[in-house]
C-alpha cells in the first residue's frame, strides 16, 4: 500500500508541477502580497514539485525518497499561506468564488497531505521490508 500512495502522490505532485510551469497565472494570483516576486516563487514551487516527485519515484535510495517525503511534507506547510489566502480572496467575491464547500476541504485537507508525503515516502511509520527498497 505504501508503494501505491507513494506512486499516486508523485503523479499528484508531478502534474502539479507541470501545471505550476504550464499556467502560473492563476498561482501568483493567490500568493500572499508578503511573499516577493510571486511568479518567481511559483516557478520554484513547480520545480519544487517536480524534484518531490522524482525522489519519491526513483527506486534506487531509500533516503532519497524519505528526503523528498519531508520535503514534500515541508511544501505543503509551507503553501498552506496561499491556499488560506485563496480562501480569503474568493470569499469577499460578491460570488464567493469556489465558495466553502471548495475551501473548507482543502484547508482541512492540507495536514492529510503532509501526512501522506511522509507516510508514503517511509519517512515515518513502521517500514515493511517491502517498503525499504
């Protein structure tokens, strides 16, 4: 199972990453006013993204895929600012944007993400011999 999570994350942070790249637009728009250079700062997270998912991905070393779990873990934390900002942004539309059954679950979403980055990299939790390779 670990295995399984880990491949659906890297596909998950993989096409995250493309599209950080692809369409930064949407990204910038939502990064707190806080954070300098914006588009500079989704160019990295796509990267960012793309390396996560390449360490996790890569059969070789396993403390090269627990490194991109925490990092990946770490990423997550770290852009939980510009989901919450997005969230703040939408909700004083006069639409309300994506509204909160959209936001709601995506805050309370992030600390399952941070989980699974960790979990399935083996960076934390009991590691089957299966899971050490």
């Amino acid at each position: 199972m670990r295995r399984i999570g880990c491949v659906a994350l890297a596909i998950v942070y993989g096409a995250a990453g493309v599209i950080h790249l692809v369409r930064p637009a949407p990204f910038a728009a939502i990064t707190p006013e806080w954070v300098p250079y914006p588009h500079t700062v989704v160019a990295l997270t796509g990267f960012a993204e793309l390396l996560g998912a390449a360490g996790l991905l890569q059969p070789v070393s396993l403390p090269l895929r627990r490194a991109a779990g925490w990092g990946l873990a770490l990423y997550a934390l770290c852009v939980w600012p510009a989901n919450y900002h997005h969230m703040q942004l939408d909700l004083a539309r006069a639409d309300h944007g994506l509204g909160l059954a959209y936001h709601v679950p995506r805050m309370l979403a992030q600390p399952l993400i941070i989980w699974w980055a960790l979990w399935a990299s083996g960076a934390v939790g009991r590691r089957s011999a299966s899971s050490r390779t």
